[in-house]
C-alpha cells in the first residue's frame, strides 16, 4: 500500500513539474507573413470564337479536347486555329496545340512562336516537346 502511494506521489509531482513546465516555457516568437500583391490575371480564350461561338465559354479541359479534336482535320483553317491556342494562358492547352502543330509537321511554327515569346513557359513547352517527340 505504501509502495502505490509512493508510485502515485512520483506520478502526481511528475504531471505538476510538466504542467509547470509547458506553461512557463518559453514561447517562440510569431512570424509576421508579408503579403504581396497579386497582379490580376488576364485570361485570354478568345481564339475559341475562331471555332465558333459555343466554345467561348469553354473549361480549360474543354479547351484540350478542343485542341485534339481540331488537329485531326488536317486543313489550313484547323492550323491557324492552332497556333492561336499556343497563346492559351492555360500551359496545358498551349502544350497540347503545340504537340499537334509539330506532330503534323508545323514544327517550326511552333518554334517560332517559342522564340518570340521566351521564358519559363516556353522552355517548359519545348522541354516537353522534345520528350514527346
């Protein structure tokens, strides 16, 4: 009896030594967060009225399928449409029309239009061509 009074003395001053401890310790200090201004984002799907007005409004995966579709029909109306999506803000629909220009032989549209419009898009654009291919 005497033993589990002692275990439970031990237990009781342990529990009051942590509890005296996680109050008064020491605090790590807050880091204030700067917040900066994020600059609106223009999106730009005007080049789907080229391909009629019921596409206007269309989700950027809407817009992929779009893309996929319009590269099987091989006409000259069909390429132009596809070198108006490599302007997509989405990088999606830009790399999927990028794919079907190079994949039919527009290669060099497509790196034109990367040469006009460099950076880290471009380069991932063309990185991804170059693993496609």
């Amino acid at each position: 009896m005497v033993a589990i009074t002692i275990v439970l003395l031990i237990v009781l001053v342990a529990g009051i030594a942590l509890g005296a401890y996680a109050f008064l310790a020491p605090r790590r200090a807050e880091v204030q967060r700067v917040q900066r201004p994020v600059p609106d984002l223009h999106v730009n799907t005007d080049w789907t009225h080229e391909a009629g007005d019921e596409f206007a409004g269309l989700s950027e995966s809407a817009r992929c399928d779009l893309v996929f579709a319009v590269a099987l029909l091989e006409d000259e109306r069909s390429h132009k449409l596809l070198q108006h999506a490599l302007a997509d803000p989405a990088e999606a629909v830009a790399l999927a029309a990028a794919h079907a220009l190079a994949s039919s032989g527009r290669r060099p549209i497509v790196e034109e239009y990367l040469a006009e419009h460099p950076g880290e898009r471009a380069d991932r654009i063309a990185g991804t061509l170059a693993l496609l291919q």
